[in-house]
C-alpha cells in the first residue's frame, strides 16, 4: 500500500481529501487536532507571546504522527512534519518568533528529521499538495467558523494568512522529500461537489501508478 501526505494552506481541505482518500483506498486516516490544542486560540489573540510555543507543539505532534505512519505501510495524513517550517517562518518574518527561537526550531527539526531515517519507510510515497486562489482560501476557513480564525481584511490575521500562502509555492516547489503531485481547489471542491470524487481519485491513483505503489490492502 502506500503512505501519502496532504500539504496545503490552512482551509485548503486537507482533512477532506484524507477522509476522502483514506475512504476509497481503505487507508488509515491521521488527522492533526485542533480541538485538543491547547496553544492555538491563544496564538491568534497573541502571536507574538505564543508562536513559538504553538510551532514546538505541531512539531512535536506532527513528528508522532509521521513516525507512526513511516512505521506501517497503509495511511494517509491531513498534514505532515515536512510544511512545518514554512508556518515557523512565517512566524519568524513577521517578527512572532525571534531568531534565537528560530535556531532552536530548526536544530530540533534536524535531529528529528534524522531520527525519521531510522523507520521502516524513510519517507511518504506520494504528497498531495491543495492549492487556489487567495479567496476560496478566505471562503474555506469562513465556513467553517471557527472564531479564532476570523478575519477582516488587512488585520494581523489576514496578514500572516496572506504572507503564508505567497510561500506556499516556493515551499511546494522546492519539496523533495517523496514524488508529489498538485491539486487545484478552484477547479475540484469535493465538498461542494462530491461527484468530482471520481476524478480526484483518478488524479492520485495515477500518480501511485506511476511510482507503482500498489493501490488497495
């Protein structure tokens, strides 16, 4: 079977596609928690005071979740370990996370990307990257309502929002970890419309193809 990695901007779908994939291919699902989090409400009232803190507690969970998944051979996760540097450098452009702190980051990062190593897997098969405009972005994360996410334009919140989807691109492009493939959330909404499920599936299932990853258990 294979292990594959959603990556995207925050309100990109991500843990749609994971439930969606893991559904027709008969996969594990990993999901990131938001409501067992006890950092992220307080970062969005204050980044400055608590961007390190919330960075250190992704990157600690995200770190369990990929080593559990390089460990068997049969999942799929709605975020990964290997974004998480963008979100911690975005914070640190934006003046939330010092450059001491950032050091501290990265150094941690590396040791653990080298304990990574030692798995069974060393890294995903695949990485499905969501990508679309700025405004289905800002749509995403209105409807789903969450009020620490609120934004109005030109607020703090929009700022960084804004800053860290410029990123994701350059940060898509220079991924190198495991083949990867990208998806427009202009062009496919399979929430709003479930029936393009098909065609998506058909998207990622030829790209296991081509890596020749068998597709079902």
């Amino acid at each position: 079977m294979s292990v594959i990695v959603m990556a995207g901007m925050i309100g990109a779908g991500k843990s749609s596609y994971t439930e969606m994939i893991s559904r027709r291919l008969g996969t594990e699902a990993f999901y990131e928690s938001v409501e067992y989090n006890p950092v992220l409400d307080k970062f969005y009232e204050n980044p400055k005071q608590w961007a390190f803190s919330l960075q250190i507690f992704f990157l600690n969970a995200r770190f369990k979740s990929i080593k559990d998944a390089l460990s068997d051979d049969n999942n799929v996760l709605d975020r990964s370990i290997y974004e998480d540097e963008l979100f911690t450098r975005i914070n640190h452009l934006q003046g939330n996370i010092s450059s001491i702190e950032m050091d501290i980051y990265n150094d941690l990062l590396a040791n653990m990307m080298e304990e990574l190593k030692g798995t069974p897997k060393k890294s995903p098969d695949l990485l499905v990257y969501l990508h679309g405009s700025f405004e289905k972005i800002l749509a995403h994360i209105e409807k789903r309502g969450r009020d620490f996410e609120k934004v109005e334009v030109g607020d703090d919140r929009y700022n960084y929002f804004k800053l860290l989807w410029t990123e994701y691109q350059n940060w898509y492009e220079s991924y190198d970890h495991s083949p990867k493939i990208a998806i427009s959330i202009d062009e496919f909404d399979i929430v709003e419309f479930p029936e393009q499920e098909d065609v998506v599936m058909n998207i990622i299932e030829k790209a296991l193809e081509d890596i020749r990853i068998p597709l079902h258990v």
